[in-house]
C-alpha cells in the first residue's frame, strides 16, 4: 500500500498537478504556500485617510503590518505611526488581511497615531520659533545700524548745525521698513517677546527722530525771527546816520488860537 502511494504521489509530482513535501518522519505531504508569496492573488485597498483618498494593491493574503508598509511611501507616514482600522476596529500588524475579511475594494481607515502627531506638532513648533528667532535677529542688526545713525544725528542737532528735513525723513522710512519686516514675522513663544522688544525699540527710535526735527526747526526758526527783528528796528532810525536816538520832533513856529478877525 505504501509503494502505492509512494507511485501514485510520485506520478502526480511528474505531472505537475500537486506540489508535495516530505515532513519529519517521512510521511509526504501537500507543499504550503508562504502567505504572501507571489501566488498570493493581489487585491485592490481602498484606505481613507482624513480628506485624502488611497488605493493600493496588495497580496490577498499579506499582513497589515505588510500595508503600513505599502502606505507608508503613499502618505509620507512610517508604519510606526499608522493606525489602520476595518470595520471600525484596530486591527494589529500581525494580522492577515484575509482573516477579517479584507477583499478586494475593502476599505480600511488610516488615522495618525496621537502620541506621534503631537510629537511632530511640538518638533514643528520649535523649528518655527526657531525660524521666527533667527528672522528677528536680522531685523535686530539692521536696527543697530540705524540707531548708530540716530545717535549721530542727534549730536548735530545738539552741536547746533543745520540738519536738512529729508535726513529725518529717509531714517524714519528706513525704521518703518523694519517695522513692517516685524509685523510679518509669525512668532510664538520666546520669539514673540523678542519681537514685541524690537517693536518698541523701533517705535522710540522714530519718535526720538520725530523730536530731534522738531528741535532742527525750531532753532534756525528763531534764528531767522530774531534777524527779521534787528533789521526792522535799525529801518525806524530814519536818515541820522550813525545815531542810535530817534530824530527830535519839529517844533512848529505857528501859534493856532481861537480869536477870529472879523472882515467887513
């Protein structure tokens, strides 16, 4: 009976009908097909992913630690970080998809794991404070310049030299420009204490420049008031040249009284 078998087995090996194996102890088996060998028939997935929409194409029998894998190169997330859900359970990578009842066009749901997207939230936070910090720096050193300028300004002023009017005009546009830069920085955190810094420092800067043309003007003002003055007064002395009293009045010789004369 065994050699029978043994012909019977051997002939259908030949024909290619039947793969077999030989297990521990000699007894000749049916070959096992791997789970997710190419024979595997593939399958059409359809996963859900927030807004966005998949289809992937798997072997009906892989795992769903094989389709995290599969998603992973189309949503950008590791496996580590899916969370795949059919049938609105929590299915783990060990897990065979034909086991479920995942067929073709199933569909399954992809959420991010929650410890991880916090994670990358908080990473993502600290580049943007970072960036925020580094744009604000640079606005800091181009207001040094500025205020070495305003610092050189206020020295003429206070010296007594003429400054002319667009010297404060071309610093304070060059202030409101960095000004403008600060107001379109997106900070949070320690960068928005730092740009808020900046913004006053700015802000006195320009007020600073606002009283020293004022101060500009109002000097040479007077000045000019107070020459406009001393030449009036030299015009009223009349044609006596070189004496400093007001010429005395003429006394008229003719004596009006109120006796008439009368006339026949």
């Amino acid at each position: 009976m065994k050699r029978s078998a043994s012909k019977s087995a051997s002939n259908d090996v030949n024909k290619g009908s039947i793969d077999w194996e030989l297990r521990p102890g000699g007894m000749l088996v049916q070959k096992r097909q791997p789970l997710e060998s190419s024979s595997s028939p593939m399958i059409k997935i359809k996963v859900s992913h927030g807004s966005n929409h998949h289809e992937v194409t798997v072997p009906a029998q892989s795992t769903f630690g094989h389709l995290k894998g599969v998603l992973a190169s189309e949503t950008g997330l590791e496996p580590k970080e899916q969370r795949l859900l059919f049938r609105g359970k929590e299915k783990e990578d060990e897990e065979c998809l034909h086991m479920v009842g995942v067929k073709d066009m199933s569909k399954v749901i992809l959420l991010e794991d929650p410890a991880c997207k916090e994670r990358k939230l908080e990473m993502q936070r600290s580049e943007d404070i970072l960036k925020a910090c580094e744009a604000i720096s640079s606005v800091k050193t181009e207001v040094d310049k500025l205020y070495q300028k305003v610092v050189a300004l206020e020295k003429i002023v206070s010296g007594g030299s003429k400054v002319e009017d667009k010297e404060f005009v071309i610093l304070t546009e060059l202030l409101m420009v960095q000004l403008l830069k600060l107001d379109s920085i997106v900070a949070d955190g320690e960068a928005k204490a730092q740009r808020r810094v900046e913004v006053h420092r700015v802000q006195s800067y320009v007020e600073t420049i606002d009283n020293l043309k004022a101060r500009n003007y109002n000097a040479f003002s007077n000045s000019a008031n107070n020459a406009v003055s001393v030449i009036t007064k030299w015009d009223a002395f009349g044609s006596e040249v070189g004496s400093l009293k007001s010429p005395t009045p003429i006394q008229s010789s003719t004596v009006i009284t109120q006796n008439w004369e009368l006339f026949e």
